[in-house]
C-alpha cells in the first residue's frame, strides 16, 4: 500500500494499550503511525499537494529489514521509485531501528537521501542506505544515488520515548513546504512542544474517530 494511493490494505488495526501510550505520549505504536500517514495524505489530498508520498513504516528484525505489510521491503521501495519518481518531489518513509523512529525522505529527482533523526545520540545502521541504494538503482537504471545521504537538522527529543511523535511531526512539517528538493527547508534542533505534539496526537485521532465514525 502507498498511502498516497487509494488502492491497497483496508483496515489498520489499533490497540487500547497503543491508544493509552498516544494519550500519554509515549512510544508510537506502529498502527498509529499509519494512521497519521492517512491522515497527512487526506490532507494533502484536500489541499491539493499531490507531490507527496507516504511509504508504509519499515523496521529492522535481526539484521533483517522488513514492510509492516509483509511485502519484500527492497522489492516494495523499487515498485515506489517507479511509480512516483517521475511524479513526487519527494516520498518519506518512517523507519524503525533498535526501537527508535526516523525519517528517511527520498527525493528522486536529484537522487538524494535526508535522514531526519530526532535523536543526539541514537544512529543509524548502512543497511536502510545500502537498501534503497539497490533499489534505486534497479527502479532508474542509476547505479549509485546522485549524492550521498545526508542528515538533515531537525528537532530534536529531550527524552527517550516519543521519536515517534517527531517523525510524525516532521512528515506534517515537510509536506507543508513549497520546496520541491528540500535544499531550502530549514527546520530548528528545539525539541517539539506539548502543542506541537498534541496536533500529531489529534490527526491520528481524527481517523481513528472518523473510521469509528463517532
């Protein structure tokens, strides 16, 4: 499923312990996670910036990196680049490594990588970078990414649980911004405040809510 995209899974199953640790701002389930993607992609959607692309959420199991959809993950970011790389300015896709999100942005029309990690001292393995770098160049024909990856500077977490808060915060951030290559996106290393937060928790809220209908 491209959250971009109608088409794909239909239902997105959330639990009273994840919606308990939203409430409190604890770690982000997975589920709720998907659940703001729909939310940002409706928005976008509404507004009419059509130049995005939520990707399911990745994570690392054993050295392994895997979809939460199950599908094979360097086959599905493949099938992505294909599909969007002549259409979206850039496609984001959340990733989760030894229990800490971040936010890794394509944007395929340079052949750039931004990783967006909220965290000072949690870093990130090579394996997601050697992953879309095979991909990349089995979707383009280009055999190496135009430039290296780079992190880019982002707000940044004072505690250890709500990553998950950030990533959500900075795909809002990101699909707001007119610069189709982020060159120009220039985001502060303060942390996020309460508010801040609490506008990520009421868009995961707004589908749950919605999809109960209540």
């Amino acid at each position: 499923m491209f959250f971009s995209h109608p088409a794909g899974h239909k239902y997105i199953t959330v639990v009273p312990r994840a919606m308990s640790r939203l409430l409190d701002f604890g770690e982000m389930d997975m589920n709720l996670l998907r659940c703001y993607e729909l939310f940002l992609t409706n928005e976008c959607e509404r507004n009419e910036k059509n130049d995005v692309a939520f990707l399911e959420p990745f994570f690392m199991v054993e050295n392994t990196i895997k979809c939460i959809t199950g599908e094979d993950a360097e086959g599905y970011i493949k099938e992505a680049l294909r599909k969007f790389k002549d259409n979206k300015a850039f496609i984001m896709i959340p990733f989760l490594e030894r229990g800490h999100w971040i936010l890794i942005v394509i944007v395929p029309n340079v052949g750039r990588v931004w990783y967006l990690n909220s965290s000072r001292t949690c870093t990130t393995s090579a394996a997601m970078r050697d992953l879309i770098e095979r991909a990349y160049e089995k979707a383009t024909g280009v055999i190496k990414l135009l430039t290296p990856p780079k992190h880019k500077k982002c707000h940044k977490q004072t505690g250890s649980a709500e990553c998950g808060f950030y990533v959500c915060y900075h795909m809002w951030l990101l699909s707001e911004h007119e610069d189709p290559f982020l060159q120009k996106v220039i985001i502060d290393d303060a942390p996020l405040t309460r508010n801040q937060m609490n506008t990520v928790r009421e868009g995961i809220c707004a589908i749950i809510y919605g999809a109960a209908k209540i």
